[in-house]
C-alpha cells in the first residue's frame, strides 16, 4: 500500500461486486458514511459529508459527535465505544485522531493516534473484489510506558443506517444449533455474547440487520459475522441522538489484555456483507467467500466432497476390526468415499478408551482394540477405494490419563482451585509450550506413520475457567488452537480437517481459514435437523455443512423419520451416513445407495450452485430451499413439510432463483414420499424422466402446485433448462 493523497471531493470509496462504502475523512476519525448498493463509479460525492452533518440538539454538547470507525468515550460520545481500557486509571478518555491512510486494490488501512493517551490504532478494511464482502481488524498499540489495560475492542464498529431497524441471529443448545431469532430494535442495546471459550451452540457470532420486513427475496440486509472461535460479544445499538451501530468483538476477561510499552493487540477479522435482495443474496456473499476466498483446500481449489461414513452412531466406543471391515465393506458398497473412524481408539497405559472418563491426552492406539494397530482397517478401507478419516480432540486432558498423572497443571487451572470437569474432561493448556508440544508431536507422528486424509478435530466441553495457572487466556488459548492447526496444515497439507466441537459449537470464519468441513450438529433427526441446517446455511455453504443420514430412532431425540426424508435432508450439505449399516436390510441399503448416487449426479450443483431459500409466503410447516446453477441452467430444490399442514390443499411454491426467460423441464429427482398426493395429471408426469415443461417466469411467479405431504416428509425436484 501506498501513502495516498485525500482525493478532490474528500471522500474514500471502495466498490465491489454491486456493493459502495464511502468512508469520510474529513473530521478526526474516518467515518462510514454509506454501506448499501453500488453507486455509479461517476456519481459526484461532492459535498456528501458536508450534506451528512448533523444538527447540535438541545442540551446537548456544543460539538456534534457522530458514529465513526472509533467510537470514543469521554469527549462528548455516549453511545458504546470501540476501544475501552486504562492504564493506572487515567487514559480511558481519549481522543485517537487519523494520522494517515493508505489505499489500494479494495484495501484501506487508517493509521491513528492520541499523544495524550498513548495510544496507536490501526483499522484495516478490504472489500472483496469477487463477493463484495467487506473485512475488517483493529489493531491498538500501547505507546506509553506503564501497561495499558484493554477491557474491550471492537474488530469492527460500523455505523448502519437507521432503517436497519429487525435483527436475525441464531442461537440454540447442544444438539439445537443454529435456531433463528428475529427482534425488532428498539432505543439502546441488543447484545449477544458467548463466555464459554469456544464459538458456542448458544449463540452464533453473527447477527442480520435489515429494514422491516426483510425476507428471503427482499428488503435490504446488512450481515457482519466475527471469525473467531472463542468468546464473542456483538452489539447493536441505537443511540437517541438517531444514530446506529453494530460492533463486533472478542469479549475478553479482566486482565487478559495488557499491553506493555510497545505492545500490540490485534482483533480477529470482522466480516460483513450487504444485499438489497433479502437474506437470499447476502447468503450467496458469504458462501461464495468462504468457498472461494476463506477455506485453504488442499491442492487449491475445492475437490469434489467425498460422502462420509462416520463410525460414532453406528458402534461409539465398542472398536473391532472384524465389525468395523464389515461396516466399511458396507459403505463402500453403497457409494461412500470417505471411512471415519471415531472416538474409542487410542488409550495409554492407564487405561484405554471405553466410554468418555478416560484417555483424552494419551494418544497412542490402543493395542487391546487394535492389537496390530490401525493399519489392518485402514489398508481395508484403502482397498475399498476410501479415504480413510480419525477422530482426535486434541485439547483435552482427562483426568485419568497418563498424561494427567505426569502433569496435572497441563489442565487450565486456577492454583488452590476447584477444577470443574465436562464430559469428564478438563482443557490441555494449550498456552504452555509444552503441553503444546506433546500434542504436536502426538498428531504429527499419526499422520506421519498412517494413511490418513482427514481428521475430525473434535472439542467437547466449554471452557471452565479458562485460566493458565490462574491467568485468563481466553484469546492465547485460542490462539494456540489456531496455531497447532495451522502447524498441522503446514506439515500435512494435504489432510482435510472437519471442525467439530460436540456438533456446531466451533463454527466460525476463524475455525473455516483451516478446516474443511463444519460438523453442524450432533442432532442427526432430520425434523430437527431441516431447522438447524437452514440456520447455518445463512453463513456457512452447504459444501462445509457436514450432513448426514442417521439413525430410526435418532439418537439424541427418539424422533423417527423414514429413510427418505432423513436422506433429502442429508442432501443438502456435505453428505454423509452415521447410523449401523450392517444393521439395515437390502431394501434400506439399496435405498441409501441409489440417494447417495443421487447426491453425487448434482453434487457439483449443490456445492458450487447459488444456494437459495423459498420466500417466506410458504404456509407454516413447510420450508423449502434450492440450489441454481450460477448459469441458471439447472435447479435442484427440496420442499419439506416439517408439521401437519394446516390446510388440505398446500398452496403453489414460487420458486426462487431460475431465469424468467427460460424453460424448465421439472421433474421429481426421488420418488414421491409416503402419503404425498401426486394425483394430477403434472403431478403424475413429473414422476417420469420427462417430467412437465414450465417457464421460469411461470415457476417463479404463478408458482408450482405440489402435493400436500404428510408431516416429516420432503419431494426432491430437479430442473433443467430446455433451451
Ligand atoms: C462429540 C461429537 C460426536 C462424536 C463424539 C465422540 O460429541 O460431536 O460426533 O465424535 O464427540 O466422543
């Protein structure tokens, strides 16, 4: 970057992919001035900071102090600050100015300071040139002499315009990730924070804001999400002078951040995006950055996702070979790619691992399970055509492991402390360079010694208290994490990792910049499941979303649902299967593997195509969702009746994302469910290979009357354009 000059009219813009920001440089702190729609590259912005300067109001102070880049306290902002700290219990009023910026390619970096506080902040900003989303980190320097205590800094605080009135957000438990919560904002604050140490089922780091209404199809959508895996704390406020921010952030202990002289700190990256096409467009932003811009796979570009067996529901803890060749001979059989062996395989000489009390730390196979080690199942499953993919969760320690014997303040610790367990199990110390070395080393020589393409990297329990030796370490300890993944990569670059944290508890752009493949919920009902998928998809693209066909009954809610309706279901993601296929019959199994065959034919659409949720006009009880090829030549969509529909005849579906100048030949791409009524005349064809021809303008404005299904029950639909 270069040192740039203010240009004539005053004022910054970055411009990408139908999206402007113009940011104002003319009074102390860069201002955020318009997020929105592109505007045209030769609109004069002559005098908009000047048109955008706002009145002094009745007992108030005498200077108007707006939203900025870096809200600041003390000197006349009363809303929430960007930056909140002291040193010795002075400098918490500051009055950080921009010194310099710099500007190229989609990126801006503002440098800042205060001579009073002692204080430099640097905001970089990037507008990605493919996907319009915007990127943004702070970072502050302590330019004094005596620590500066940081209580609280903003990875990016932007100001929205007032009419960002309604708010999405997720949240959820273990085994209900992803729940959608919309509320309309009021004056002052709506927070979500998460204090357990890693991202959390409870609440997503995320948060939609929009004008009233905002659907699927329509209405304007301001998206920012922090990537990172620890805690959060995300703000949206409106201040009663009128103005609108929303800040997003780590949320960090007291003490944690102390910078001695010199010192930085560096946020973790804020994304965001905007779409003047509802939730569907700000979705295909996101996707199309994490799929193109964020996830590192190996060899560069994305390969096709392997369908996964995972072992875990199918056998747990009860590991042995002959059973588990057998299960592999199975999932070969039906099309599976990729064979993981979960929980249950390691142990040390204390005591192997046969149900979740003991092990974590000891990685060395356990020779009672696996008496000639793992080479015997993993050369099967090479022979079978698999890859073969090991579970590990590497940042534990269990009480009753070797390595808790040998070093009991390995475990994040308060000294004279108690040390609450969950599942069992305490937090390795990951701070501590040799705790980290030991597990290093663990993982490194089971890669080195096996043929192993993937690992599921799992991580169980929230952090509690998350303290090295009594010190808080929240942010190191995530640090760490990031950095022995990364480690990892570096010596293994061709091992895909799968981010796991007992389901959707570590999903985030910060796990995403080095994992594969997001293991959304441990909840594999797929009534349960169609919720909390749609959930993650407003972030996350289908092809990290790890999907998979389980077991009748499910294992965490006893929901029972037909095989089809589990398989639509799993479809839609990255596709897998966790339930005993050697307990199926060849009805069941022929069935898996035909879906199975069905996924892998639209595999590339699903993965790459523009992921699409129908308007919100369907009746309650019934969502629906689709994949359009970018070139609009081919749709696949899946309607599914999650409750009794409140009527006898649903209504038409008006579906979403096809070209109006195109034709389409819409056909049912499985059979028809269980108690559907597909008795007309088009409903019968559509049954058939050739199906029914319709226009999309037809599709997508008149709609397609569909059967009315039973509850639990889904049609899968294939389009293709005719011309
Ligand atoms: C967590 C994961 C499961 C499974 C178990 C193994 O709960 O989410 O998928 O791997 O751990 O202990």
């Amino acid at each position: 970057m270069v040192n740039s000059s203010l240009p004539s009219d005053g004022i910054l813009r970055l411009d990408a992919a139908g999206t402007t920001l113009l940011i104002g440089i003319g009074g102390v702190v860069p201002s955020l001035l318009y997020w929105g729609r592109a505007l045209p590259l030769t609109a004069s912005l002559d005098g908009v900071e000047r048109a955008a300067q706002r009145p002094v109001y009745h007992n108030s102070v005498d200077e108007d102090v707006p939203l900025t880049l870096l809200p600041q306290q003390g000197l006349g902002f009363f809303g929430q600050p960007a930056l909140e700290g002291s040193r010795d219990g002075l400098d918490s009023i500051t009055d950080i100015e921009l010194v310099e910026f710099q500007q190229s390619d989609g990126r801006l970096l503002f440098k800042l300071a205060d001579e009073i506080a002692l204080l430099s902040v640097d905001i970089e900003l990037i507008l990605d040139a493919q996907t319009g989303v915007l990127s943004q980190r702070t970072t502050v320097r302590n330019d004094g002499k005596a620590p500066y205590d940081i209580a609280w800094c903003a990875a990016g605080a932007w100001a929205l315009p007032w009419r960002a009135r309604e708010v999405l957000s997720l949240e959820g438990r273990w085994s209900r990730e992803f729940q959608e919560r919309r509320v309309s904002l009021s004056l002052g604050r709506y927070v979500r924070e998460n204090r357990k140490g890693r991202t959390s089922h409870d609440t997503f780091p995320g948060i939609i804001l929009g004008t009233k209404g905002f659907g699927e199809t329509g209405g304007e959508v301001w998206g920012c999400h922090l990537g990172w895996s620890g805690n959060h704390h995300m703000v949206a406020e409106t201040l009663s002078d009128g103005g609108c921010q929303v800040q997003l952030g780590e949320q960090l202990s007291p003490g944690e951040v102390r910078l001695s002289p010199d010192e930085t700190y560096t946020t973790p990256w804020v994304y965001g995006a905007y779409s003047d096409a509802g939730l569907n467009g700000l979705t295909d932003r996101f996707h199309t950055y994490v799929r193109d811009r964020l996830v590192d796979w190996p060899g560069g570009a994305m390969k096709p996702r392997p369908v996964i067996v995972n072992t875990w529901e199918a056998v747990y803890f009860s590991h042995d070979l002959d059973r588990l060749a057998a299960l592999a001979d199975k999932a070969a059989a039906v099309g599976a790619e990729r064979f993981v062996l979960d929980d249950g395989w390691f142990g040390g000489e204390l005591s192997g691992r046969d149900d979740d009390t003991t092990s974590l730390g000891d990685w060395q196979i356990d020779h009672r399970k696996w008496p000639n080690g793992l080479h015997p199942l993993i050369d099967h499953v090479r022979d079978l055509g698999m890859e073969f993919g090991l579970w590990v969760e590497p940042e534990m320690i269990s009480p009753h492991s070797d390595l808790y014997q040998a070093h009991p303040d390995w475990a994040l610790h308060v000294p004279d402390r108690r040390r609450p367990t969950g599942r069992n199990q305490l937090v390795l110390d990951l701070t501590l360079p040799a705790a980290f070395d030991h597990v290093w080393q663990a993982l490194d020589n089971l890669l080195k010694s096996h043929d192993i393409a993937y690992l599921k990297w799992d991580m169980n329990r929230d952090l509690a208290p998350i303290a090295s030796a009594g010190v808080p370490v929240q942010s190191a300890q995530t640090s760490a994490v990031y950095a022995l993944i990364d480690r990892l990569r570096a010596a293994h670059p061709s091992v895909e990792i799968e981010s796991c944290a007992s389901g959707g508890s570590r999903a985030d752009y910060g796990a995403l910049a080095r994992a594969h493949r997001i293991w959304t919920s441990d909840c594999n009902d797929a009534h349960e499941r169609q919720r909390i998928q749609r959930g993650a998809a407003r972030f996350l693209p289908l092809c990290v979303l790890g999907c998979h066909i389980g077991p009748d009954p499910a294992h965490t809610t006893g929901g029972r649902d037909r095989l089809d309706f589990r398989a639509v279901t799993a479809l839609f993601g990255h596709m897998g299967l966790e339930l005993n296929l050697l307990e199926l019959d060849d009805d069941e199994l022929e069935e898996i593997a035909h879906v199975i065959a069905v996924h892998k034919q639209h595999r590339s659409l699903l993965h790459a195509g523009q992921y699409v949720r129908l308007e919100d006009d369907l009746e309650p009880g019934r969502m629906g969702h689709g994949v359009v090829a970018q070139d609009r030549g081919e749709a696949l969509y899946a309607l599914a009746q999650l409750d009794s529909p409140p009527m006898t005849i649903s209504p038409p579906v008006r579906l979403v994302g096809l070209s109006s100048d195109r034709s389409y030949r819409v056909r049912f791409a499985l059979p028809i469910p269980m108690g559907a009524q597909a008795n007309t005349p088009a409903l019968k064809a559509m049954a058939n290979p050739d199906g029914i021809v319709l226009s999309g303008a037809v599709l997508t404005n008149v709609g397609l009357q569909l059967p009315t299904l039973w509850p639990r029950s889904a049609v899968l639909l294939h389009l293709q354009a005719v011309d």
